[in-house]
C-alpha cells in the first residue's frame, strides 16, 4: 500500500509533485495515462489519488467517472488537478465525485494541504 498515486503526463509537474509530496513524508508511485491509473490502483492500493484532468489514452473524467462507479474503487479519494481558468473543469469534477480541486499552477503547499486534507492526518 502507498500513500498517494500521481497520475501526471507533464514531466515537470509530475517531477514536482513526485518531489513535494515526497518531501512531506508520504510514498509516492506515478503513472503517465489514464489506461495505468486502474492497474496501479489494484497494484498499489494507493491512499489518495492526484488526478491530471488532461491525460492520454483516457481523460482524467473518464478515470474519475470509473473509480467512483466501482464498489473496489469508489472510497478512494480523488484530488484533480486543472488548468487554470477551466472553471468547467471544476464543475465537472464536483459532478463525477471528486473529494478535491487544484488549479495549475499551484502552489506546492496548496498540494500538500489537499492531499493531508483527503488522507485525513497532520502531517506525517
């Protein structure tokens, strides 16, 4: 089991997130598309997961639309990551069950409180 899953296809920003969250104490395991979110999941059995809007193979939509549609799946809590401005984005998140929103760019301490908010802990 892991703490969180990042699923990221912007090098940097995955680097970033790998790097912050890290750096708050929590284990981390990535994935690049949206066909890997699901494998990882029954892999890893991550604690939270941090989900890109924008993925190939399979939206961030459609990943979250799944997760909270399976009995195995539709407890974990989803953190969804946007660009900024996409206050559509937002709303079709809210819609399809995600727990949380951050808006790129963000500030890594925003991250941080998200991801601490959705594990339910202080810090580790």
């Amino acid at each position: 089991m892991i703490d969180v899953l990042i699923a990221e296809d912007e090098p940097g920003i995955l680097e970033s997130l790998d790097f912050i969250l890290k750096r708050a104490g929590w284990t981390i395991q990535t994935v690049t598309d949206g066909d890997a979110v699901f494998d990882a999941i029954r892999k890893l059995a991550p604690r939270v997961l941090v989900l890109d809007v924008m993925l190939p193979k399979r939206s961030g939509f459609e990943v979250l639309k799944q997760i909270k549609s399976e009995s195995a799946t539709s407890g974990l809590p989803v953190l969804i990551l946007t660009a900024k401005g996409q206050q559509q984005d937002r709303r079709i998140a809210e819609e399809l069950g995600a727990d949380g929103f951050v808006t790129k760019p963000y500030a890594n301490a925003e991250v941080v409180e998200a991801v601490r908010r959705l594990l339910g802990t202080a810090a580790p």
